[in-house]
C-alpha cells in the first residue's frame, strides 16, 4: 500500500497566525496529491498540531510566543478542500507524532511513504525522520513542491538534511 502522509495543513500554518505566501502557494499541490492517492487506491493519513489554551506555557509555547493550533478553533482545522473525508486524522500536541508510525503499523503490505505539508523544517522533518527510523526498509519520499518551510532557506536546509538521512525528495 502506498501512503501519503499530509503534515499539518492547518489554517494557521497556511494564512493565520503562522501563515507563509509559500505555505499559501503549495496549497493546490498539496490538494492535487491527495487526489492522486485516493483515485489509485493509496492510503491519505493527516497529522493535526494540536495545543490547548495554556500552550504559552509549554516548552514550545516559551520558544514560540504565537499562539496557534489550538483544539477547536479555525486555526486548528485542517484547510478548506484539503481534507478528504474519512480519511485518519492523528493529532499531535508536538512537532513529531509517536502515534504515526504505530497507525502506519496496521497498514497490510505498507510499500511507500510520502510526505507533504508544513513546515518542511519543523514537522514535517520531525516526521521523516521518526518514520525512518520505524521503517527503515521503507521507502520514505518529501515532495518539495508539496512542502514550505518558515522561510525559504530552512525549507532547503531541511530537503538536504533529510536527503542525506535516505529520505528521497522529489
């Protein structure tokens, strides 16, 4: 089975509180894939950030004073016209999700993974890398026109450490 994991297409990644014009510009691409995977037969898993109202007061929240993702609200939900419906859902309140390789676990006959989302140097790198290691003999692909990063420069930073870790990017 052939799978595409969708990292955290969420409003407030895409034009809220942590909105890029890259973030914005990948959302056709990202929306075009998941289609391709559903009309031939692969599997389309999303992962969600997902904070509550005290996140100010997380590690993450002290690192990163925006307040954003938070369960419930329009940040939090994935964009308009990305999610599929039925499709699983796997929250995570961190950049890397434990949970995702265990869902990736019950797949029969798991072929390929694929990565899209944002951002390319935070969650989306956290992922690769903790799927890598949980599938070592899996083929784990980025698909950088899929993918936008904080800014420009981290985006490739990232594409590259995650190239020379065995991870394919396209």
């Amino acid at each position: 089975m052939h799978t595409l994991i969708v990292i955290d297409m969420q409003n407030d990644f895409i034009d809220g509180a942590l909105g890029t014009a890259e973030a914005v510009s990948i959302v056709p691409n990202v929306k075009k894939k998941v289609s391709e995977y559903l009309s031939s037969g692969g599997t389309v898993i999303y992962t969600r950030d997902t904070h509550t109202s005290e996140y100010l007061s997380t590690q993450e929240g002290k690192n990163l004073p925006v307040i954003h993702c938070v369960r419930g609200t329009e940040g939090w939900e994935i964009a308009n016209g990305v999610y599929a419906d039925g499709c699983k859902i796997v929250d995570k309140p961190s950049f890397g999700s434990t949970e995702l390789p265990e869902v990736l676990a019950e797949i029969k006959d798991l072929k390929s993974i694929e990565l899209v989302g944002l951002c390319t140097d935070i969650c989306v790198i956290s992922n690769a890398m903790i799927l890598k290691a949980a599938f070592p003999e899996i083929p784990i692909t980025v698909n950088s026109s899929c993918c936008a990063g904080v800014t420009p420069e981290s985006h490739e930073n990232a594409l590259k450490a995650m190239a020379v870790c065995q991870i394919k990017i396209v």
